[in-house]
C-alpha cells in the first residue's frame, strides 16, 4: 500500500511545481560514475553539460509519481529545500552486483541524468533505494548557475526525424541510436529506421498512442556488444556517456538501440535504454525490451542460469509493478483480480499462448520458477504474449507523466 500511497501524493506534488519558477526552459546534463561491487557503491559527478536544448519533458508532470527502479534524481531548491524534480531510473550495475564477479569486485558504470536547467541554486540529490526498500540520499550536490562550471561539448551523430507529431514537452519523446551502418548504404538504414519505427507501435498499448509520440533517429557507434554479464543473447552497451554525445540536442525522453546486426539478441534498463538486433523477432524482442525501459516493467519469465536470478527474492516487496512475492500484494494488481480468484493460481496448461488467460496469481517469475508471482499466463514480458492488462495499465500511467 506504501507503494501506492506515494505514487497518489507524488502526482498531486508534481501538479503543485511551477515550471517557470524554478527552471530556464533549458536541459542540464549530468554525467555520472558509479563504482561498487555488492559490498556497496559510491557515485559522483565526471561533468555537468549544458545541453544548449529546450527541455523536452513533461513541464507539469514534475515529480516521479511511481515508487520504481534502483536509484532516483531529486533535484531541491536550495533556498527552500523543496523537491521541484525527480525521476526514478536503473543501472547495469544492479544487476552485476547480483552476479559472481559482483560480489567482490569493483566494476564501474556510466549513468547520464537529464533534469531542468535550475535557475537558481538547487541541491541535487542522488538517491539508491535502502535495504528497507526506501529511496536514502547517497550524495547530495550543490549546483549554482553561473558559477558551476559546465561543459557545452558534445559529438552529435547524423539525426533523421522519422516520426514527429508534436511539441516534445507533451510527447514520448524516442531516440533510435543506429550502430552498425559506417559502410552500409543510406537506403538500408532508412529501411531499418521504419522497420523498428513500426514495431515500436506494433503492439497495445503503444498502437493506440502513435500520436503522443516523437521518433528521431541517430547514427552512430555506441559500443553495444552481445554477452552482456556472460549471457550470449543480453545486448548491451556500457559507453553511456557517448551515446548521450551522439543525441546531443534531440530531445530524448527513452532510447533504442537497434544494432545492424541478424544474431538474436537484445536487452533494456528502466529510464536508460532499450536494444534490439534486427534478427526475425526483433519484432516481439523489441516490445518486450521496451516494457522494460518504459514501464519498469519485471520480466515474468524463469531463467535460473542467469547471474542474477535470485535479483527479485528478498524479504521486500519487488518495485516492479507485474510480479509479487505475496509480500505487500494489496500495493500491486489484488484489485484487479475477478472476485473468487485463488492465491496462488492453477495455471492451465492448455491455455493458447497468443492469449494472456485469467488474471490471477501464476508462480514463476522474475527468473525464479519459486516464490515470485505474475499477473497471467501468457504476457509480452514472459513469453511474447500481448500486454497483460497489469502491465498495460502501467504503460498507460506513464503515458499520461509525458503527454499531460
């Protein structure tokens, strides 16, 4: 019920921020390090960039209203001390402290946050979710414009905008990073640009809300490479920071990746990015990973030979809002259930998989075949099913924190 509580109190602030009060209408960039293994991690600042971009995101929509991700940017007037933005987001580095090497090593990841440029001085604040399951501060920074010291550097890649229907600050605002293509011909490029253009609104919910989206392609090497955290199939990058000099001024609220490449394969983080191939089932792979980067979404899926299987059993309830652990399940889908729904629930064994079944309460999930729970028997995030009703009502809440 917490969960829910502040996702209520958190729309209800962010109606109450004044865009104008606060911000320039400029973007600040802010490119991060983060260092750690499980034992613990610490995060600064590499540089601050100035966009030299109007803001693209929401201008009343101000404040995270979903309790989701690993980390969160809170960005304070300092004057007041009252939190006037923030986004909840995740980190590669999640999941590596849950593998082997993760447990002792230390590894380091880039992270790039994008907020409102403030104008006056705020305190920005990077938060990681505590062992209580609570957002703590980890490092609080001052900014001060005019006095910060700020880049305005970047490598901007060729830019194609595919797809435009309106003003940024009231759109989905998508960037496809093309990599790949430094000898292909033009016209392959533009046949793989629409190509996961129209994936990308293959599927419900995202079909019906074309028109609240901006597509942008760039071209460009991010150094995305198969066997990610030694899984053949997670494509990934770990060169952050240079895929935000590629987008340089286009205005970017989620990332694609669609690598020039016909082996299976793909991978996303939520608030970071998405990654595709252009194998067959890009089809299905993108919509999946994009539930992931888009919604937060958990995938339903077991797989206990990944690293990090265990990630979701804990003594806490999963942010995500598609699986459960029985912990705290009045904060997730119990009141979408028909009433009489058993929890747990049979699955049936004949159910067609191009249907997502009953609602209910189905084990194996999260990669755990035990102890972690989904919505229904067949889904986009276990099996390539449609959007379960409980993860479209998710993708529809974030819809509504870009468009309104």
């Amino acid at each position: 019920m917490l969960g829910l509580l502040l996702a209520v109190a958190g729309v209800a602030e962010g109606q109450r921020v004044s865009f104008g009060k606060y911000f320039t209408g400029g973007t600040l960039r802010i490119d991060c390090l983060r260092e750690g293994s499980a034992e613990g991690d610490t995060v600064w600042v590499r540089r601050w960039v100035d966009r030299q971009a109007e803001w693209h995101g929401s201008r009343t929509q101000m404040i995270d209203p979903f309790d989701n991700g690993d980390y969160r940017v809170s960005v304070r007037d300092a004057r007041s001390g009252r939190e006037i933005y923030s986004r909840g987001y995740s980190n590669l580095f999640r999941e590596y402290r849950a593998t082997r090497m993760g447990q002792t090593e230390r590894k380091r990841f880039e992270e790039t946050l994008l907020v409102p440029m403030p104008k006056r001085a705020v305190k920005i604040a990077l938060q990681r979710r505590g062992d209580d399951g609570q957002m703590e501060d980890a490092t609080v920074l001052d900014f001060v414009p005019g006095v910060q010291a700020v880049d305005s550097v970047w490598r901007e890649g060729d830019r194609m905008d595919l797809e435009v229907h309106g003003n940024p600050s009231k759109k989905v605002d998508v960037v496809i990073v093309a990599q790949g293509y430094g000898e292909e011909p033009p016209q392959k490029l533009s046949v793989d640009y629409y190509r996961m253009k129209e994936i990308l609104f293959s599927q419900e919910p995202f079909a019906g809300h074309r028109e609240d989206f901006n597509v942008y392609g760039i071209k460009g090497d991010v150094g995305a490479e198969f066997g990610a955290f030694g899984i053949d199939r997670y494509l990934m990058t770990f060169g952050v920071h240079r895929m935000h000099d590629l987008i340089g001024t286009t205005p970017c609220d989620f990332i694609i990746i669609m690598v020039n490449s016909t082996t299976y394969g793909g991978g996303a983080i939520y608030n970071f990015y998405a990654v595709s191939s252009l194998h067959r089932m890009a089809d299905y792979v993108l919509p999946h990973e994009f539930g992931h980067a888009f919604g937060g979404l958990a995938d339903e899926y077991v797989d206990e030979e990944i690293a990090y299987a265990g990630l979701h059993l804990s003594r806490r309830e999963p942010v995500e809002p598609n699986i459960t652990t029985l912990t705290d399940f009045d904060s997730k889908w119990k009141s979408m259930l028909p009433e009489g729904t058993a929890v747990p629930t049979p699955e049936d064994a004949g159910a067609p998989k191009t249907e997502c079944g009953p609602l209910g309460v189905y084990e194996g999930a999260g990669y755990a075949p035990k102890g972690v729970y989904r919505p229904a028997m067949h889904c986009m995030m276990r099996d390539y099913a449609p959007f379960c009703p409980v993860c479209s009502r998710r993708l529809e809440e974030v819809f509504k924190l870009y468009t309104k």
